[in-house]
C-alpha cells in the first residue's frame, strides 16, 4: 500500500474509553478513518482492545474492538514525536459501521483544515 492509498485521516477530539483485562483507559481520539484512530496514550503494542465511543451529534455509542498495531505518531508538519497509540478497528457491528462512514463523508465535505493524511512513520 502506498502513501497515496491509504484513507484520508481526519483531525478530531472524540472521547473514547479502551479496555482490556488489565486496563482501563478513558482519553482522546486526536485522528480517525475508517480503518482505526490515534490515542494520545501510550497502550500495551499489539494488545486486544474493547472500544466506546461517541461522534459528535449522535446520542449512540460506537461499541467495537480493536488492537494497538504502532505506539508513537510523528506531529503532521514537524520532526516532534508524540506518545501515544495507532488503533485499528478490528470489529465493529454493521449499524455502528454505518455512523462511523457517515460521520467520515461529512468529515471529508468540511474544509481542508479538517483533513490531513496519515504520514507514513
């Protein structure tokens, strides 16, 4: 896959709570797609996490699951690396599917200071 393949990412602040049997952890999405997000925390690489979210105009919750597949990000337009975690969405009930894509198109109609890529890192 190459950079210009990948799915748009789009800056967000969404709080999303990740659970696992050993932890708990209640933070902020900084960026999302379709495929996962970017938390500013860092979490166990390659662990199985329990999602809860909420976007922003919709009273239900997005119940999914997903695993921490990188542990770092790289600020878009600077050297400066942030701690935090790269989720993929691993499971996710079709309905909740459905928002998430709805909630992205709507994203990817804003302005493009709302948009940005995913560097490669």
């Amino acid at each position: 896959m190459t950079f210009e393949d990948r799915e748009p990412r789009f800056r967000v602040d969404i709080q999303v709570d990740c659970t696992t049997r050993d932890f708990f952890v209640a933070n902020r999405m900084t960026n999302i797609s379709r495929g996962g997000f970017f938390i500013e925390a860092d979490l166990p690489l390659h662990s199985e996490i329990d999602l809860c979210f909420r976007l922003p105009g919709e009273k239900a919750a997005i119940g999914a699951k997903g695993r921490v597949i990188w542990t770092y990000d790289i600020r878009k337009n600077s050297a400066r690396i942030v701690s935090g975690s790269g989720i993929k969405f691993t499971e996710m009930a079709h309905e909740h599917r459905l928002l998430l894509e709805s909630y992205l198109r709507s994203l990817g109609a804003g302005t493009p200071a709302h948009r940005e890529r995913a560097e490669a890192v």
